[in-house]
C-alpha cells in the first residue's frame, strides 16, 4: 500500500503556495469534458460539488436524504472557527496551526493541520458573501466566542444554529449549480459500491431509495463526502441515517482506513433516559463559557441540585485544571466526568450525568443575555427533559459525536485509490486523535471550497476526459455484487429486527471501545461482535421487497456495515497500546490519570487494508515534527 | 402508557391509501413521537407486518426530514416544535392518536408518511441565492451589517424547509417558506444585488410547481416550528411587485 502523504517541500508557512503552483490546470475549455461524482451533500460535499461545478466540471451529487440541505452537517450548533484574529487578542494561523495540532494529541500532520488554519480566513469571508448571518456586534461586525481548547476567541457562529446555517449557505451555492444544469443532484440515493476499474476509481452503484433501482454512475473522478462513522455505537449525536458504508465499501475495494479507533466522546450531551432512547443529544460545548460543571463533593449526595452549597460541590474540572477550568478540551472534560460518575458522585437517576451549571452567569448577565445566546439550546432541553435550565442545572453526560478516523489520503485529499477523494469527516487528516470543538465546519468547508478544487485537477489534468464507461465490466461486477447482497439480506428470513442488531453492536462498541479501553475488554468484544455478526447473518427478520421504499432494508444495509466496522475499529484499538487524545487506554495512563502518549512506537497514522478472505493487514505512516515538538499535552 | 393509533398507510403513490389503526401499551411519557413510533414499528416486525415508513434523521428539530399530521395538526399540539422533538407526556394515557403525511398537491406521498417534498428545493433553485464563486469574497468585516439586521436575517433564515406550512394551509400555499428565504436574503447588504429578480423567480418556480395562493389565514404561522413570522409574506409580495413594475 503505497502511503506517500506527497507533503510538499518548502517551509510550512509556504508549502500550500508552492504546491497550487506546481499543481497541474486542466484546461478552462476542457474541464467540462470530466464528470465527477460527489457523494454527499453536507458542508464537505456541497461546497465541493458547488465549487467544482463553478469551475466548469460535470457534477453529479447524491446523498441519501430527500434534499442535500438536510445532510447531517445542519445539526451543528455551535459554531467554526478561523483564525481571522478579528478580536486582537493574540489569534494568528499559526496559533490556529498549534492548537489543532496540539488538540489532537500530536496524531496528525504537521503540513495538513496548518493548510487548515490558512485557509480558515477565506471561509469566512465566503459565508458572509453568500449571506450566512452569523452573530453581530452592536457596531455591525462579526461577533466571536470560545471554545474548548483554546485560549482565544475565534469562534464564528450563528445562534446555535451554525452548521444549519453554513449548509444553507453551500446548500444554495448547490442550488445555483443545479439551476444552472451543471450540477445533477442525486436524491435518495444511496451508494452501495465503488466501482474500481483499471486501478483507477471510476464509478458507484447507488440504490434508488424510492424505486429500489440499482444504477451505475460512470466518473472521471469519485468524491466521498460521506460523513463520520460514530452510529456503530447506535447512540450518537449523530442523525439517524449517518452511517459507514460508502466509505466502508471503499476499503473493500482497496482504500486504506486510517485510525478507525479514533473517536470522539463529546462532553456535553442529554443523559440516556431509557431503553427506548434512539439517539442522543448534544448541548453544545459553548455551553461551558457561561456554564459550571460540577457534581456533589459527597458520594451518594442525592438532594436536589439547588440544595447543594457551594463548599459542598465540586467543579471539578475547574480544580483539576485552573488555566482552561470548564473550556478543557473534550476528551479530558469526557474523561473526567466518567471519572466523577465511576466514583459514584453522578446525579440524576441513573447516575450517569454531572451537573452544567448557569446559575453564576444568570446572576452576572442576567437572564435575557443568556438566553440570548443560547435560547434556542434551553429550549431543546427542557422538551427533551421536562426541566427548566433557567432554575436547575442541566444534566449531562458524555456520548458518542465525532469520528476522527476515515479513509487515509494524501495531502492532495486522494486516497490510496488513485481517483478517489475524500473530504470531510469521512477522511482521517487534520485532527488526530482527538478534534477541537468548531474544526470539522471549518475542515468541511476548507476541503470542499478551498482545498480539493484544485487537487483534484491535478489529477484529472493527467487522465484522458470520460474514459469510464459504464459497460466496463467492473460496472457489471459492482452491480452483480450489490444486487446479490440486497438478496442475501431479504432471504435470511429470521427473527430478529434491524435495531435489535444495531443496539446490540453499539452496547458491545461503548463497553469495550468507548471513553476507556483495556486489552481484555477489546478482546472480548473481538469475540462478540463476529459472534453477533452471525448471528445477523442468519436470524434478521427484513420484510418487504428490494425494488420498494423500504426503510428496514436500508437499515440493514448499513448495520452490516457497522458489524464489519466494528470489528476493525477493535482491531485498531487494541493494536495502539498507547493512549492519546479520545483513545484512552486503561493500560497506558499517567498517576494522576492522564492518558500517557507514546512517542517511540506510536508516532504513526495506522492505515488498515482490507484482504478477501483473511484478515485484514496494518500499514503505518510515520508522523515527523519539524516544527511544533510534541509536548506533553498540559491543559492544567 | 395505553394509546390507539391510527395510521395512514399507502404502498406507493400509485396505491389507494387507508387508515389502519394499532394498538401500543407500555409506551413511556419519556419517549419522543418517532420513538413511539420506533416502538409501534418493533412490534409491526415482530408480527410479520411491514413496518410503517417515515421521514426523520437528525431527530433534534433541525434538519427538517420529519413531517407528521397529529390529529390533524402539522408536527402536533407544541407550539414551536418538530414531531420529532415533540414527546409522549404531552398526551394522555388512553388516548387516541390520528397520524397522516402532509397534504398537498406539490407533496405527493411516496410511501406511509412519506412525501415527496423537491418542489421546496426547485424553488431555491430558482433564485434562492446569492450568485458568488468559491474564491470571489471581500474580508467578512468589510461591510459592516446592523446587529439588527443581522439578527432579523437570521429570524427569517431559521427555516427547516419542513414543509408544515404548506401541509396546513388550505390552498398548500408555500408563501411562509418563499417569504422566509427572501426576508434572509433581502435583510442583508449581500443580498441585494439580486433582490427583485430573486424575488421574481422563486415566485414563478412556485406558482409552477403548483402551490396555492396565500388568503391571509395565518395557519402557516401558528405551526411553524422555527416560529417563522407571516410577516415575511408581506415583504416578499412588495419585492414581487417591485420585480414586475420595473
Ligand atoms: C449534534 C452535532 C453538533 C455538531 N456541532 C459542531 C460544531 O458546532 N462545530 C463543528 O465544527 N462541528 C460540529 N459537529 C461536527 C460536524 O457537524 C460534522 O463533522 C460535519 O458537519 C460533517 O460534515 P460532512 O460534510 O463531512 O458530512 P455530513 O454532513 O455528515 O454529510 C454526509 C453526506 O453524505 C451523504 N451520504 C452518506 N452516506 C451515503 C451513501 N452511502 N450514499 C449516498 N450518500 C451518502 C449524506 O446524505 C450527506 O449528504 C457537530 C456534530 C454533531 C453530531
Ligand atoms: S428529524 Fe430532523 S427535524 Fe425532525
């Protein structure tokens, strides 16, 4: 497997500049001989279809949902950052550069993590011209806040609607491109495989979501969009539908998977209430600039919240780390209150929660500035809850969020499959082990704007115009492949549901590969998930027929998936012995229980590779510093 | 919690639709409406019937996929909330639920409670933008925007593109979500360039598509979810007008 990042030459600061400059240009009077195929439709995906489709290429787009503005990009809530130091308050790109880079645990690489923070700025500046109405001053100008694991304020935001309103944004650029013709968008579609002929990504085969149709779609270029895989765990902020199967079908045809154990347990989320729960719910972390996190000092402290004097409660993570106090980065706030909870100081009935508390802020803002900011957040809240965060402390507790693992590409955003790119959170580039809150807006935009536009054309420049087609029998092969998998399914025949499945995986993925992970732990669960799998495979109940809507059969589709995945995420986990960033190995921590890195043997990205029938194989990239030495990560 | 549910089911769009009506216990005042329905849906497998099919996917009121008449009101009794964020204490034990799709012309239904909602996404299509190339921006801080301004466009940009207002309206009016888009657009400096012409295309694209006219019943408003202001109607027809006088 070849894993050449192709990080150019040159000093960081210019690496980017010299590398569009050698870039090869497709011709302006050619480009709209190409066809390119951009699954997905959130941030990553629409603003790559949209920007390329300016640019004069052939566009098609898909994403499963009825229209791409619903792509799961539109839950963010809190906001993106860029470095544009509109507060003068110390921010520049390289301090950007730094803080992601250190955010994520010194697991990602240098060159990509600073192109990140260079091109925020002009993210920025793209929204606001298509009338993205982020938060204002009195004065008329942009409004900043924090976020975790910085010390400045370069966080841009819409209410706590950011993500809705940044998809809205790329959403019309789409739009325009799809008025125009030069964008064919692709509804309810969901791809099944990728079609790999001659070495060289060539296609997909999609599902009709409607009709059930199964197509081919032939491309000079294929573009995974496709989003995170944090639904193995079942309970997740992630949407519903959100799901590893493009991606996971691309590793099956040869793509290497970068650290698929990486993911991201988010701080502040909604308690699980009960069995019948079926996702979870965020509270964003710009919650914690106004809000105390605490739980009773007293083990077993039962009385209500607001009868808890101060000398009785403990906020812990002010005390544990006095210079971020409430804004420590994710993993360590996620980490803590699992330590909080474990020792038996949890609140609410299940014990699992911690409080987050507004109580001072009210006292010092008043209650119209925090609601303010966060109204609409309250208000989701007390729906979910039947109570009210004016007057008692939210409840909250971590839950699955992001993944930072993905498919492994290069610093042109291609994968190990020339051909084949892959933006957004379906890639593994810029966060390492661990994403600071407000990066992945900015990372989706800053690949599908600013980033693959022009990589992409490198690649194109070098490969005739419309050489796919899609007679090819390696179309013929996908197809057969993919139609006799919607059989397969239909004719297990059993008794058991998609969601039993699915909640039963994601139970065996949050004991065993969730806040805190042991070798024994993951050993088991790398006997329970094939046991599972097994079980799938000869005891699903799937009614309906495959040439219908039929929502169960999606479902299946993708937790089949998931119960593949699954495995290699354990796999990945138990193979780094070492803990770092969301990774926490129980094995490798510091006496005061910090997670312990290790440097000698782990610098490296682990890249999976798929083998039929056997096992799959580790490859790693090695990570070298040139510029910022990997510290200890101190947030005390 | 006991409850009667009568749900409407269609195989397809060519398929004569019905109600049918289930019987659910042991639902929790805890679970949201989908969740009801997961649980209805859980027992419809176990019997050997096909599950009832619906739109959803963020769950969390934002991404507008989830689309319900309860008992004749679009996303049910909560003022300002989606089906999907509304929960099951809202009703009381023993009751019984009517659970139809959206209604209208420019909706077909494809499957159950699912409709066929692109006509929404022709419109924007139409002219629901601001026409800027990757790349072609001044610095963000260069035309300072009225926090006022700033604040009303997003008021007016917080659409879910649900499609509860046309579902409602007695003549599948979509004027709320035209209105909306426009009422975004025209607030701000970016948007002004192109402020009559958008206003004249998106209101053509919906006139095609079959939507109906707006009769001033304010039914629109009163389900909103994202509480959208039929103010916005007001200003889209002025800009309409302007559009065709000159
Ligand atoms: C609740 C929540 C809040 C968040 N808040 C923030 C925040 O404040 N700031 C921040 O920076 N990040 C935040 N994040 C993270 C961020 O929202 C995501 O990482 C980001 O939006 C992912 O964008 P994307 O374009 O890569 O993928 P997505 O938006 O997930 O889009 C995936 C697209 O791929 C399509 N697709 C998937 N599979 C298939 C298939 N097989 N066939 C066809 N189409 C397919 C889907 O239809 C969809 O269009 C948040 C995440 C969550 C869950
Ligand atoms: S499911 Fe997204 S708004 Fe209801």
């Amino acid at each position: 497997m070849n894993l050449d990042p192709k990080i150019p030459a040159g000093d960081l600061a210019d690496k980017w500049d010299n590398h569009r400059f050698r870039l090869k240009l497709v011709n302006p009077a050619n480009k709209r001989r190409y066809r390119i195929a951009v699954v997905g439709s959130g941030l990553a995906g629409a603003s790559a279809a949209a920007s390329l489709a300016e640019l004069g290429y052939e566009v098609d787009c898909f994403c499963f949902q009825d229209s791409p503005r619903r792509a799961h990009s539109i839950a963010a809530q809190g906001g993106i950052n860029a470095a544009k130091n509109y507060q003068n308050d110390g921010d520049s790109v390289y301090r950007l550069f730094y803080d992601t880079l250190k955010g994520g645990d010194f697991r990602s690489r240098e060159a990509n993590t600073y192109r990140l923070a260079q091109v925020s700025v002009q993210i920025i500046d793209q929204c606001v011209a298509q009338g993205v109405p982020f938060a204002r001053e009195y004065g008329g100008h942009l409004a900043n806040r924090s976020f975790g694991g910085a010390q400045v304020s370069r966080t841009f935001y819409a209410r706590g609607q950011t993500g809705q309103q940044l998809l809205l944004g790329a959403y019309s650029a789409l739009s325009r491109q799809i008025g125009a013709g030069k964008v064919t968008m692709h509804v309810r579609s969901e791809m099944l495989d990728l079609v790999v002929a001659d070495g060289h990504a060539k296609g997909l085969i999609t599902r009709d979501l409607v009709t059930g149709a199964i197509r081919r779609h032939a491309a000079d270029a294929v573009v995974l969009a496709t989003g995170g895989y944090g639904n193995v765990f079942y309970l997740s902020t992630n949407a519903k539908g959100c799901n590893v199967t493009a991606a996971y079908r691309a590793f099956r045809r040869g793509a290497g998977f970068a650290n698929p154990c990486f993911t991201q347990i988010h701080p502040t989320c909604i308690p699980v209430s009960g069995e019948h729960q079926s996702k979870l719910t965020l509270m964003s972390e710009s919650l914690r600039n106004d809000g105390r996190i605490w739980v009773p000092l007293r083990h077993g402290d039962k009385r209500p919240p607001n009868e808890i004097p101060d000398a009785e409660r403990d906020y812990y993570l002010e005390r544990k780390y006095p210079s971020f106090g409430n804004l420590a980065p994710r993993d360590i706030s996620s980490r803590s209150a699992k330590e909080a909870c474990d020792e038996g100081r949890g609140v609410g009935e299940s014990g699992l929660g911690v409080y987050l508390d507004f109580r001072d802020a009210i006292r010092r803002l008043g209650r119209d500035v925090i609601e303010q900011r966060y109204g609409n957040l309250f208000h989701m809240y007390a729906k979910i809850t039947a109570e009210d965060p004016y007057q008692v402390p939210m409840r909250i507790y971590p839950a699955v969020h992001y993944t930072m693992g993905g498919l492994w590409v290069d610093y042109n955003l291609m994968a190990t499959i020339p051909g084949l790119f892959v933006i957004g959170e379906a890639n593994f580039s810029d966060h390492g082990a661990n994403r600071l809150g407000a990066s992945a807006l900015m990372q989706g935009l800053a690949d599908g704007y600013f980033v693959l536009p022009y990589t992409i054309g490198d690649y194109l420049a070098q490969s005739k115009p419309g050489a796919a087609h899609v007679d090819h029998e390696a179309f013929i092969e996908a197809e057969s492949a993919v139609e006799k998998r919607i059989a397969a399914l239909l004719a297990i025949g059993g008794r058991r549901s998609v969601d039993s499945f699915h909640r039963e995986l994601g139970r065996i993925m949050w004991e065993y590969c969730g806040m805190a992970r042991t070798d024994a732990g993951l050993r088991r669960a790398l006997e329970e998930i094939p046991a599972l799998r097994e079980q799938f495979w000869s005891d699903l109940r799937l009614l309906g027929g495959a040439d219908s809507l039929n929502v169960s059969l999606e479902k299946a589709g993708r937790v089949a998936d998931f119960l593949d995945y699954g495995e290699l995420m354990c796999r990945d986990a138990l193979a780094r012995t070492e803990s770092c960033g969301g990774h926490f190995r129980v094995e490798s921590q510091t006496d005061d229980g910090e997670a312990k890195r290790d440097d000698e043997q782990f610098a490296h990205v682990s890249v999976w590779e798929h083998r039929d029938g056997d096992e799959p194989v580790m490859h790693k990239e090695p990570l070298t510093f040139e510029y910022v030495h990997p510290s200890v990560r101190s947030y005390k | 919690m006991r409850l009667t549910l009568h749900v409407w089911r269609q195989a397809n769009s060519a398929a004569r639709g019905g109600m049918v009506t289930y019987q659910l216990d042991d639902v929790s005042p805890d679970e949201s409406f989908l969740e009801m329905l997961d649980k209805l849906n859980e027992q419809l497998i176990e019997r050997g019937e096909e599950p009832v099919a619906f739109d959803h996917d963020c769950r969390e009121g934002i991404c507008g996929s989830c689309s319900l008449m309860i008992d004749g009101i679009a996303h049910g009794p909560d003022a300002a909330t989606t089906t999907c964020q509304l929960h099951m204490r809202r009703f009381r034990d023993g009751a019984e639920i009517y659970i139809e799709p959206w209604r209208a012309k420019a909706f077909p239904v494809l499957r159950d409670l699912i409709t066929d909602r692109s006509a929404f996404d022709r419109v924007i299509q139409a002219g629901g933008y601001v026409s800027v190339n990757t790349g072609s921006a001044p610095d963000a801080n260069a035309v300072p925007v009225p926090k006022a301004d700033a604040d009303a466009a997003m008021d007016a940009a917080a659409c879910i593109g649900c499609g509860a207002c046309v579902a409602t309206c007695k003549n599948a009016s979509a004027m709320l979500f035209v209105g909306a888009k426009l009422a975004h657009l025209a607030r701000l400096p970016q948007g002004q360039a192109e402020r009559r012409m958008r206003a004249k295309r998106m209101v053509e694209q919906m006139d095609a598509e079959g939507f109906g006219a707006c009769t001033n019943q304010l039914e629109c408003e009163a389900v909103c979810p994202k509480e959208i202001r039929v103010s916005v109607i007001a200003a889209m027809n002025r800009d309409f007008l302007r559009s065709s006088v000159f």
